[in-house]
C-alpha cells in the first residue's frame, strides 16, 4: 500500500468535507449584514458615570433647588434609567426644605463619539417635608426645568476605542432593554458581505 496516496486521498476527503460543511453554515445561516454585539451595564457602573455630575444646583429668582447624592435604577417596566436624588429647596424668605426626587429618562446614543446620555428626563416625583403643596407644585416644575437643561449632558456610558468590537458597532443601536437590573445595550457590528 503506497502511503502517499493513501494520505492524498485522505486530504481530498478532508477538504471536500470541509468544504461541504462550510457551504452547509452558509447555505442554513441567517443572511443578515450585521451582527448583533451586547453591553450589559449594573446600576453601580451607571450611578459611578453619574455621579462625577453632582451636586446640581439650579437658582430663579422664584427658589433655589439642588440635587445630591444620586442613586441610579433600572426601570424595567419602562426600559428607562431613573435617578434618585435628595434635594434640598429654598424659598428667599420663606421656606426652607429637604427631601427626595425620582427622574427618570431614555438614553441617546451619539454615534460620531460612541457615548450614551439622558434624554427626555421626566420628574417621577417630588417629597420635600414642610412644604404646602403649592410651594411644592412650583418646585416640582422648577425640578422639571432644571433637568430638562442639565441632565441631556450627562455621559451614562461610553464605548471603549481600544475595544475592537465596541469600536466597530459604533454604526447602530438596535436596542436598549432592562433586564435582571441590568441596561443591554444592543449594538450592531457591521457583518462581511
């Protein structure tokens, strides 16, 4: 028995395997241009990126309002970030008082910079002690106001440059979801044609 083409013999089957089993990925795969790359973000990375932001301050003529001491959730119900603050009001010259906030917002994805900030912020809720409620029906607009203005500029997240695959999928957002308390960020890689 001559070795030699017996081992030819056996690469020729080989390669015709391998080449029927490629064809057979290709034939059966799904023929989309882009893969889908995930990124899942805890609350704790979040509310790390956020915090570097506050204190936040805001000043009328009318009250005084600045947050602290933010908590950041994931809101599963909504798939919207929220914030819970402590926030201290002031009146000149007639009231003072302290209390909690929730605002919560959708993220925007830049695409030119692959980062991620609150948009559409929506004040949830308002509890300041002490205050009527028509003290608190003003400063609950006046919060409204001040995060419509500072919260937008907010950086949540931003894709790594050094990573290949996050430096790819910078092209599209398909999707933000909350789950498990975890914000998945799907991303499209572009695919080979």
């Amino acid at each position: 028995m001559n070795f030699d083409l017996v081992w030819r013999r056996g690469m020729r089957i080989c390669f015709h395997s391998c080449r029927l089993l490629v064809l057979g990925l290709l034939y059966f795969a799904p023929n989309t241009a882009a893969m889908a790359y995930s990124i899942e973000l805890t609350e704790k990375e979040a509310n790390i990126a956020v915090e570097r932001y506050f204190p936040i301050e805001h000043v009328t003529p009318v009250a005084t309002l600045k947050l602290s001491r933010p908590a950041v959730y994931f809101d599963q119900r909504s798939n919207r970030i929220g914030l819970k603050v402590s926030v201290t009001a002031s009146m000149p010259g007639l009231l003072m008082g302290e209390g909690h906030g929730a605002i919560d917002g959708d993220l925007e994805y830049r695409q030119e910079t692959g980062e991620f900030y609150l948009r559409d912020p929506r004040v949830r809720r308002l509890d300041i002690e002490n205050l009527p409620a028509e003290a608190t029906i003003l400063l609950r607009q006046l919060l409204q106001e001040m995060t419509r203005q500072s919260l937008p500029f907010i950086l949540v997240y931003q894709l790594n440059d050094v990573d290949l695959r996050q430096r790819m999928a910078r092209s599209v957002l398909q999707s933000v979801t909350v789950r498990n308390r975890k914000l998945i960020l799907e991303l499209a890689v572009p695919g080979l044609d």
